[in-house]
C-alpha cells in the first residue's frame, strides 16, 4: 500500500471531486478530513494542511483532503458553490471514505468557512474529533463583510468578483437564517479543539469563541487557544509552527 495517493470519485456520476490521501499503514487508525476555506482548496493557506497531514501521518494518523466542487482541481464553477453544495460535498466524501476505508474514529478539521461546514457536519457524521482553524461562526457577518462587493455591482455576467473569483448572489443568500454553532453543538458529542490569531481580520476572537461558550454549556470536551499576533492564514513560521504543534499534541493526546 501506498502512504499517499491522489483520488477521483465522481459525485452522482457526473463531477468529480478531486484530492489527496495520506494513509497510515495501521488499518485501525483514525482519520483526519480536511476542510478548506472559501476561495481556497485542499493544499490549505501556505500549505498548512500539507503540513499539518504529513505531521499527523508521522504520528500514526491517516488525512484526507480534497478539494470542494467549484475550488482547486475539483469539477465545477466557483460561481456554482454555495453552502448547500459544500455540505453536499463533505457528506459526499464521508461516505465514500466509509465504504472505501471503514475508518475506526473519525475526526473533522476546517479552517474558516470550512471550520463552519465541518463543524455543522461532525454531530451528523458522528465524528470523534473535531479541530477548527479560524471557523465562521456568524455566517450574516460574512453578508456584512461582502457590502463592499455587493455595493459594486454585477458584472455583465451579472456575477460579482470576489478577488480572481465570480460569485453568485446565491451564495450571499443562503448565508442567512442559520446558525452553525447552534447546529454544532446541539449534535455533537465528541471533542473539539479551536485555535484562534488574536490579530484576524477576518473572523474575531468573540465570532469563533462562540463555539467555545456553546459547547462548555452542552458538556463538549474543549481546547481553547487564541495564538498572540497570528492573522487568519497563520501566515508566519511562528504561527505555523504553533498550530501543526498545537493540533498534532491534542490529536495524539485524545486519539492515539
């Protein structure tokens, strides 16, 4: 058996998700499923989930990442990609990474959009572990984040341009009237570690703590590190460094 090998599973037949496996030669390992962000794919922000698999690998533990419909070298149109069809997709991968590999424990890791998706699934998939990076915990304040754009108009495809990328207003749209941390941890049973830059711009320590303060109140098994100075991309050694350390500590400590 290979350590690492690239996949292709068509969904419904049709789209094929694409993404990479690192695989522990114990056949009773747990598994780790990586969850990327918005407008990102399954290498992570300067290869962190690379890094960070390859390190769990070391540690005995099997990772799986992929890349969502629409992102990376996964099938689709970034314009095409809402909520729905990412929940469709990481539903998808579970199930094909049961039938394939049966795994033993399973844990969810997400960074931002991503740590919200993750986290909306682990009660559902029954999931052991459930690690997030920077997760989405108030899906309206991505609405208010995107004024900007929206205040810009369409373009004459009548899609908005997010950076390189075309989204639609469907996207925007199905943000509203949900709540992930609610969902998370009415469900979920299993342990959860958060890390958190003190210095995001992105998502605010109190938007992610939220998960935090809701799963203490529900009686989830909690690690909690906010990591001085570090952005939403940990986009330093140091932060880097911090984080793989972090997460590959916490998953032994709880998994192993």
């Amino acid at each position: 058996m290979n350590d690492f090998e690239y996949f292709e599973w068509k969904y419904n037949g049709n789209e094929v998700l694409r993404g990479s496996i690192d695989q522990s030669g114990n056949t009773s390992a747990p598994w780790v499923v990586f969850c990327h962000g918005f407008t990102g794919q399954r290498m992570g922000p300067g290869y962190l989930f690379v890094k960070l698999a390859r390190q769990l690998h070391s540690c005995g533990f099997s990772c799986l990442r992929f890349d969502f419909r629409g992102s990376g070298e996964s099938d689709g149109l970034f314009r095409n990609m809402t909520v729905k069809t990412m929940e469709q997709d990481v539903e998808f991968i579970l199930n094909e990474l049961q039938s394939r590999h049966a795994p033993s424990k399973l844990i969810l890791l997400g960074h931002s959009f991503g740590g919200m998706i993750a986290a909306m699934h682990a009660g559902s998939t029954g999931a052991q572990g459930l690690i997030l990076l920077a997760p989405v915990g108030n899906p309206e304040g991505l609405i208010q984040r995107r004024k900007e754009l929206l205040d810009a108009g369409a373009n004459s495809n009548g899609l908005y341009e997010n950076g390189p990328h075309e989204m639609s207003i469907e996207f925007l749209d199905a943000l509203r009237g949900f709540d992930p941390v609610k969902r998370c941890c009415s469900s979920y049973k299993g342990k959860m570690l958060l890390l958190q830059g003190d210095q995001d711009l992105s998502i605010s320590v109190d938007e992610s703590k939220r998960y935090i303060t809701s799963a203490e109140k529900t009686g989830i098994d909690t690690e909690y590190h906010v990591i001085e100075g570090a952005d939403h991309n940990f986009s330093k050694v140091s932060y880097v460094k911090t984080v793989i350390a972090t997460v590959c500590d916490w998953t032994k400590e709880h998994f192993s």
